[in-house]
C-alpha cells in the first residue's frame, strides 16, 4: 500500500506494475488481497528501473536467483515473468471479468476475476464473461466429462487437475435456444451470487475504496478519474473487507473448500437448478446418471469431430 503513494523519477506511479493476484491457494481457501509486481512483458530493463522501489525489490530478491535460470530468456529479462501469457493478456484487456479455475483442486469450482487481478500459473483462465458460460462449465455435465478426461492426483482428497487440452477442449458444449441460454444464465448467476454472500456476509463486511494514482494505459486504467495531460489521475478501486477483526476472523474460515465439503442444502439446490438447466439444453432428462451422461457426451464429442472436416 506505501509503494502505491510514492512518486518515480518518470512521473508515472507504482501502480504500473502493481496489481493484484489470485492463485489456486487463494481462491479456494479464502485467502484474501494478494498483490504481486507486474513488469509488462515489454518493458525494458531502462523503463523497469524507473519504478524505483519495486524494481530495487526484484533486483535484490529475484535477480540473485533467476540470473541462474537454464532459460536465457528468463536469466537475460530477469525482471519479467518467466512465462508473462501475452495472448491472455491481450485476450483480456475488453473484459470486465473473467472465468478461472484451479488447475488442481478436490472440488472444480470456478469463479469470477475482474481486471486487474492478474491469474498466477496455476489457475486456468477462459477469456469469456457471460453467465451462461459460467453456468455450462459450472454444471455436473461439465464436471463429469472434465474428471473423466483429467488426472487424479494421488488420492481423491488431494483433487484432480484440469488439463485445458483434455478437459475443456474436447467438451462438446450444448446448443441451446435463447431461452434455455437465458435460464443457464439466470441459475450460474444466482449460484454466484449465494455462494458470494456466504464467504462475504453483508453484515460481516464493509466496502473499502482504495485511492491512488493511476495511468490510462496501467493495469488500473478502469479506475482511473480525471486524468491530466500524461495520463496520469485517481485510481478509485473498492473492495469488501471485513467490519473489525472479529468479523474477519469468522470470513477467515468461510472457505470454497469446507463449503463444498459440507454442500449446505441451499447449494444443493442452486447447482441442482442449474444442472436441470444445462441438461435440457443438451435435450436430456434431469436424472442421468454418471455413466449415462457421459456415454452420451463421448457420443457427442465423436459426433461432432466427424462433422468438423466437413464444414471445413
């Protein structure tokens, strides 16, 4: 938070490569405010120096470390990502949010990012904002095709890991009419919006609103008001946080992880609503057992791969 108020050399502020992140860990335990130092991919180790205090973090802290890296590209560019995603960078820059999930979890939850959270490598990002893609990848049809195609890592309490290749891309997807895509939408966002009220309680928490400087072309460039002639004006970005401690120790444990443990009959309801909805997208009853359901999206998917080469 102190590096956010401290001017540069180049008159541009910390928050150019200062944002916040997510990772598995934090998504699914609760873990709260993560921030990470984000050198864009073409910043030059001239412009990076120039941010006075994060990079004199890196170059003490990373610098003695990946100067020893196999990859030149990672020893020679030390102060940027090793693996930076440049085309999800690019494929999220007209998003408001975002879909991810962890690519290694007990339960496949997927939940929503905004900008300018930046996902660490070990959750899956889908370039998509609606809520009817959200509902489809949330639903049991989804979840049973992507357990059938991932791995298991070593016993089932330690989770699965979703493998994009296999999981996401070999699904075939339903084809609904509007109004099946618009009662797939309407349960992923109700589902959302229970489950978001659970972990933040409206009478444990309070809305938070973060002032500092920004730029319009910075990560934090939705936030950014009355901008001056170098682009530079007030970064407004509100978040929840807890009332007072007490209410933060009891948030603490309000977990992705232990509610889908202990599945509370509200929950139940809500994906069963939402399960009920993609199934009749696809034209299927709502009682399909596991082996059914995924017999028939296996003859789905082969279907459909037969009748690729033909359109094309």
């Amino acid at each position: 938070m102190s590096w956010l108020q401290i001017p540069n050399v180049n008159g541009l502020p910390n928050s150019d490569v200062l944002r916040r992140s997510e990772n598995g860990e934090s998504i699914t335990r609760h873990k709260t405010d993560p921030w990470i130092i984000d050198f864009p991919p073409e910043t030059t180790l001239e412009t990076a120096a120039r941010y006075e205090l994060p990079f004199e973090y890196i170059k003490n802290v990373v610098y003695p470390v990946r100067c020893k890296n196999r990859r030149a590209s990672r020893a020679s560019c030390w102060w940027i990502h090793g693996d930076p995603q440049k085309s999800m960078r690019s494929a999220l820059l007209p998003l408001g949010r975002f879909i991810c999930t962890p690519r290694v979890s007990k339960h496949r939850i997927f939940v929503w990012l905004d900008p300018p959270v930046l996902a660490d490598c070990q959750l899956v990002v889908f370039t998509r904002s609606d809520d009817y893609f959200f509902g489809v990848l949330h639903s049991r049809v989804h979840e049973v095709w992507a357990r059938s195609q991932g791995t298991q890592v070593r016993e089932r309490e330690s989770g699965f890991r979703y493998t994009p290749t296999t999981c996401f891309e070999t699904f075939p997807f339903p084809q609904p009419t509007a109004e099946q895509r618009d009662a797939i939408a309407a349960a992923a966002k109700e589902l959302d919006a229970l489950r978001c009220n659970w972990l933040n309680p409206p009478d444990w928490t309070k809305t938070e609103t973060l002032e500092f400087l920004g730029t319009v072309n910075g990560p934090w460039k939705r936030f950014v008001h009355d901008p001056d002639e170098r682009g530079v004006g007030t970064v407004r970005y509100s978040r929840t946080v807890a009332k007072d401690e007490a209410c933060a120790a009891k948030i603490k444990v309000r977990t992705l992880t232990k509610l889908y443990n202990e599945m509370p009959t509200w929950l139940k309801n809500a994906h069963r609503t939402l399960d009920e909805a993609v199934l009749a997208a696809y034209g299927w009853p709502a009682d399909l057992g596991e082996d059914n359901l995924l017999a028939r999206l296996l003859e789905l998917n082969l279907s459909r791969s037969v009748e690729l080469p033909r359109r094309q």
